[in-house]
C-alpha cells in the first residue's frame, strides 16, 4: 500500500513538474539534481549519437536501452527549476523564470523527440533512428540556444 502511494506521488511529481517545486531544502540542491539529469541526458544521447554518425557499430539492444534511459530521465530536470535558482554556478538564463510556458513547451516538444527515437529504437530500423536522432538534437539546442548560459 506504501508503495503504490509513493508510485502514484511520483507519477504525479512527473506529470506537474513546476508544481514539485518545494521537495529541494536548498536552490543549490536543486542546481545539483538538474545538472546531474541533464548529465546523465547528455551521456545517453552521446553513446547513440555516436552510433548515428557509424563511430560505433548499431546494436539495437544497446540503442534502445539508452533510449529508454533517456526517455525516462529526460522527465527530471524540470522539476528542479524552483524560483532563485539561477545560482553561480548554474547556467540557467534567468528567462527561464520570466517565460515558463515557453521554457516548458521546449522541454515537451523535447519530450515528444526523445518518445520518437525510442519508438525508432524498439523497431530497430536505423534509418529511422538517424532521422529521430535529428529532431532530438535540434530540440536540445533549440533550447539551450534561447535559456542556457555558454
Ligand atoms: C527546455 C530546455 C532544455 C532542453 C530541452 C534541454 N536542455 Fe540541456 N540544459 C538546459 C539548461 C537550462 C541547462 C543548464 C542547467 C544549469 O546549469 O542549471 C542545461 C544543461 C545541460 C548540460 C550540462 C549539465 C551540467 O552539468 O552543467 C547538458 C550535458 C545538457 N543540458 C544536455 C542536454 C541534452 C542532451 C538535451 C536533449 C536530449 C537537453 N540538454 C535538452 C536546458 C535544456
């Protein structure tokens, strides 16, 4: 019973990210815990970008679990933008605070990329996977162009 109450709060947590605001004691925490997601973002995405550009050789087991972990980490970050939270050490352009609504449709419309490549992934056609691959980067960038700092 605790248990499907503490799924059911993490699905929810997942589903309202600028709602979960206040589960970080301190702006740093939260600075930490998003870097530490979008790290782990860029290491999957990196280890299937290097099969896309044939630095390494396709194996759909492999595409597809980094897929699926970046599918599902890719959810983490936003619920770790707490207002005061564009710290030193942080590259977060304070816009990300006076523009929400578009700073989240760039994270869905990312969202949405990343569901398109594991989709590609599970099918296993790497055609498909190179084109998915495409729209996830652009819409990484597509961000960071507009709301992180060099
Ligand atoms: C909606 C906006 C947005 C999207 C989409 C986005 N990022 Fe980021 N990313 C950021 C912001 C903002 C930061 C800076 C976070 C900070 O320093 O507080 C960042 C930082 C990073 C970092 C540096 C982490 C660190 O330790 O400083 C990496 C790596 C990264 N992103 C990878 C990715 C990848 C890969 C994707 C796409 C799969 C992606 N990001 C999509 C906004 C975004």
């Amino acid at each position: 019973m605790k248990f499907a109450l503490a799924s059911i709060t993490l699905t929810a947590m997942l589903a309202v990210p600028f709602a979960a605001q206040a589960q970080f004691a301190k702006p740093e925490d939260a600075v930490k815990y998003r870097q530490a997601a979008f790290t782990l973002m860029g290491a999957h995405t990196g280890r299937i970008g290097a099969v896309v550009k044939g630095e390494k050789p396709y194996d759909k087991a492999a595409v597809e679990a980094d897929a699926a972990v970046l599918e599902m980490v890719s959810k983490l970050p936003w619920t770790a933008f707490p207002q005061g939270s564009d710290l030193a050490n942080s590259k977060a352009k304070p816009e990300i605070w006076k523009e929400q609504d578009k700073f989240k449709a760039a994270a869905d419309k990312m969202q949405a990329e990343v569901g398109k490549l594991s989709a590609a992934a599970k099918s296993g056609d790497l055609n498909a996977i190179k084109t998915a691959f495409g729209g996830v980067g652009q819409s990484c960038k597509a961000c960071h162009d507009n709301y992180r700092n060099k």
